[in-house]
C-alpha cells in the first residue's frame, strides 16, 4: 500500500471525536464511512497481512442498521458508526475463532466476547478478525499458518505482536481503533512498533470473559488507536466489572475522556534508571521526551529499582506454566500443528516445578507492595522506553528459525513483562522516530487504576512533543526509498 493513500484529510484519518461529529451531523454515514474503511482493508492488506478475514457483509450490514438508528435519532454514543477491528483471539458468537492457529480447529463461537459486546452496544462496527501471534504467544507478528503481519511503516520490519494485526491495521489506517491482549507487552509492543498509543490496563479493569488466554495471571484487554483520546474513548466502553470473567475488579469506572485534560495536574514522574542495554537512540529519544516532560510537569526524578529482573522471571514462570496447562493436552495430540516458536516456548512449563510456581504465586503481593512503597512511593508515575532497540526487520527477529526464539523475545519485552507481572496499568505511546525513520515507543508505568492520568499525561506529552504520524511515517517511507 502506498503511503500516498494516507492524507490527513481523510476520514479514515480523523479523530474518534471529529468523526463522529460528522456521523452525528450526517455529513457521511456509517454505510460510508464503513465502505471507506473496507476498501483501505483491501489496498492494505497485500502488504501489511493485518486481517484473518475482512468480514465486509457482516460489517456493512451493522453499519446499515446504525444509520437506520440515527435516522431514528437514536445515538448509541462516540463511537456510533466507528469501524474497528480486533485481534483474532475474541471469540464472536457463530463464528471461528483461530487464534492464529491450526489447532483450535473451526467450530463457531457459542458466545461474543464481554469486550466486543460492549464495542457493538456502543455502536462501533467490527470488519473483522486481525491477524495475531500463533496462541498469543510471541512479540513479532511471525506466523506460519495465516502469513507473517508486516509493520504498517515499512513491511520489511515486523509489526510486533502478539496483537500484530491491531498494530498493523491501526498504523495503516485501516480502522480507528482495536482491542488486543497483552501477557508480557502484547499491546505495548504494537503500538510502540507502529507508532501509536497502546493501554495494557490494571489487571481486572476489562473484562476477559471470550477472549483466549496464555496464561490467566497476567492477561489483559485493552485498547491500540492512534491518539491518547481515542484510547480514552476505547477503554471507556469496556472498562467495568463482568460476572462472566471472575478476576474482573468493581473499581468505580471514571470518565476517562472528560478527565483527559485534567488528570495529569500535578503528577508527580519519575524516570526507571539504572537499567542497561539501550541502543543509543532509544536512549536518545527518552532523554528528549524527558526534557518536554519536564516542560509540561516540572522536575522529572530518576529512580532504580531492584525488583525489575525478579518481575520478568516471575512473570516467566506464570507464561511457561499456565500456558503449558492449557496446552498439555493438545501438544500431545496436535504438537504437529504447533508452530515450532510456540512449541519451544510452551513445552517448558512442563517441567516448571510445582514449588517455583507457588513461590511466584505467593511473592507477588510482597513484590507488588515494596515497589510501590518503594520504587513509586513518591510517583504517580514511572516511564522508560517500550522496547530497548529499534524495531527490527523481520529477517533480525525471525522466531521460526531453530534456537533463535528465546533471544528475541528478551531482546524485546525486558521492559513490558515486569509490569505485567506487577498487574500495574502501561501505556506505551510514541516517543519520536529513529535514524531509519521508525517510531520509537515510551512506556508510562501508573499506579492501580491510575489510566485516566496516564491518559491525560500521553495527550499533554502527543501534543507538546508535536507528534505527527502521517509526517513521520512518509518521512520513513522517503529514508527507506533513499537507502535502496
């Protein structure tokens, strides 16, 4: 797809707010707005691989029926006549859910999704399931089954994943928004990779009732768009707690986009310090958003934290464990239908001792208590890049290769599955671009249930940082043309 396509005075290109102000008015309808959509879906999707299946039909049918409602004066809310996508690991009732995969076979979904219901009540239309990371599982966008999904920015690179779809059909325009599902950075790593704003949550904020897990300790829905308001605007149609998903928490849902200008006053930032290995440019890119983060919030502390390497192995052992135990039986009976990535990083957790399990079980509260009264006592919130190294092409990070799956998986999330461990709400949002064009990723580490200020803080900081996406993206595209 060319980037030429990708002109800021698109539709597709508009906010979720803007646009559905021209919904509301009728300058454009839903039917239209959703054709528009498709039709990019089809231009794209040659290069970026993003979609399991365009679900045209089913996404215009939805779409005739919203502008029969609005005719109606019936207004479901912001995202009335949206077009959205989503990773293929929620289940939609009357439909195969793939999970990238071989294995799960092709029986229709008895039920949708808690997350997706919420999305359709509010209005939004769904074109159709994204392409993922085989089982959830793995950081690349690699999979052998349904194609590699590209980087929406230069498809010789990858896309990130396990959400791999939502990143690549974000970036490229396709659609306003996705929800994705993030274990150890499944959503932060696509956003950071395709330069847009990924939200993992507070463990127990959205519900997970329909959605495929990898391992239930860690997993989390939430939102990939390209701003912080259309994240805001996401999240706060699925956020609440669900009787279908036990481990959903009845914290009081806040208005997320009301507070989006306001939350952030007075937060106290500090930046993770002391961690090792950054390639020069990502450090490069952190320091200049520190210093427009010390422009809009004053001083910003560096801390350090012990607990960072004992998260990731916690974290570890949960994926390897959990995982193994949904997939026991199946790598057994089907092991020939796994891809050998997933095989290799699943099979272990067979192995892990009981006691290991336990113990990261058991230590997590202990852990999760001394980094707040420790490392975040004085800090609403604590930032650090998304990924330590620029995006890599996907010959660099190619999982499929023997022996080679494990190094790039901890070359790429050293810095995300901590936190998820931790169960602590990140959002991974742009923090400038590389030598070779591409977007780099800052992650922003909240309190419990502190979305709404890391919300308000990426809008403040996409906004002073004078973030364009369209710019850079023909500015990579130019860089990649010179370099051939």
């Amino acid at each position: 797809m060319s980037l030429a396509l990708l002109k800021p005075t698109d539709p597709l290109e508009q906010s979720i707010a803007l646009i559905g102000a021209a919904l509301r008015r009728g300058d454009l309808s839903a039917v239209q707005l959703t054709e528009r959509a498709l039709a990019r879906a089809q231009q794209a999707e040659p290069e970026i691989n993003a979609f399991i299946e365009i679900q045209a039909d089913r996404a215009l049918e939805h779409a005739f029926v919203l502008d029969r409602e609005a005719a109606q004066g019936c207004w479901r809310g912001p995202l009335h006549g949206i077009p959205l996508a989503h990773k293929d690991c929620f289940e939609r009732q009357g439909l195969p859910t793939t999970v990238g995969s071989k294995v799960t076979g092709n029986a229709p979904g008895t039920r949708t999704a808690t997350a997706l219901s919420l999305l359709e009540r509010a209005g939004a239309i769904d074109l159709g399931p994204l392409n993922m990371n085989e089982m959830v599982a793995g950081p690349t966008g690699q999979n052998p089954h349904f194609g590699d999904c590209r980087n929406s920015w230069d498809s010789d690179r990858i896309s990130g994943g396990s959400s791999s779809g939502s990143g690549a059909a974000v970036g490229a325009g396709v659609v306003y928004g996705s929800l994705g599902s993030d274990t150890g950075g499944s959503i932060r790593l696509p956003a950071s990779m395709n330069g847009l704003f990924g939200l993992k949550p507070t463990y127990g904020r959205v519900s997970r009732a329909g959605c495929f897990p990898r391992a239930f300790s860690l997993d989390c829905v939430g939102p990939i768009t390209r701003s912080a308001q259309d994240c805001a605007f996401l999240l706060q149609a699925v956020a609440g707690v669900d009787a279908q998903d036990t481990s959903s928490l009845a914290a009081p849902v806040p208005d997320y986009v009301g507070l989006l200008e306001s939350a952030a006053h007075g937060s106290r930032i500090g930046v993770l310090s002391g961690i090792t290995g950054y390639h020069p440019e990502i450090e490069q890119g952190l320091e200049q958003l520190i210093k427009t983060a010390t422009v809009c919030f004053g001083q910003i502390g560096r801390v350090t934290s012990n607990e960072i390497e004992m998260c990731y192995a916690m974290a570890d052992v949960f994926s390897k464990v959990e995982a193994a135990t949904l997939h026991g039986d199946w790598m057994r009976e089907r092991g020939n239908l796994y891809s050998q990535a997933v095989f290799s990083r699943t099979e272990p957790g067979l192995h892990v001792p009981a006691v290991r399990y336990l113990e990261a079980l058991q230590m997590r509260a202990k852990i999760l208590n001394d980094f707040m009264n420790g490392v975040m006592k004085d800090l609403d919130v604590l930032i650090c890049p998304t990924t330590p190294i620029p995006v890599p092409t996907r010959e660099e990070a190619d999982v499929e290769s023997p022996g080679r799956v494990f190094g790039v998986v901890a070359a790429l999330t050293p810095l995300a599955r901590p936190f998820s461990y931790l169960g602590l709400p990140a959002l991974s949002m742009p923090m400038g671009c590389d030598s070779q064009g591409m977007p780099m990723g800052l992650q922003l580490i909240g309190r419990p249930f502190g979305e709404a200020r890391l919300l308000s803080i990426a809008h403040r900081l996409e906004i002073e940082s004078g973030w364009n996406r369209l710019s850079n993206m023909h500015e990579a595209q130019r860089i990649k043309g010179s370099v051939k």
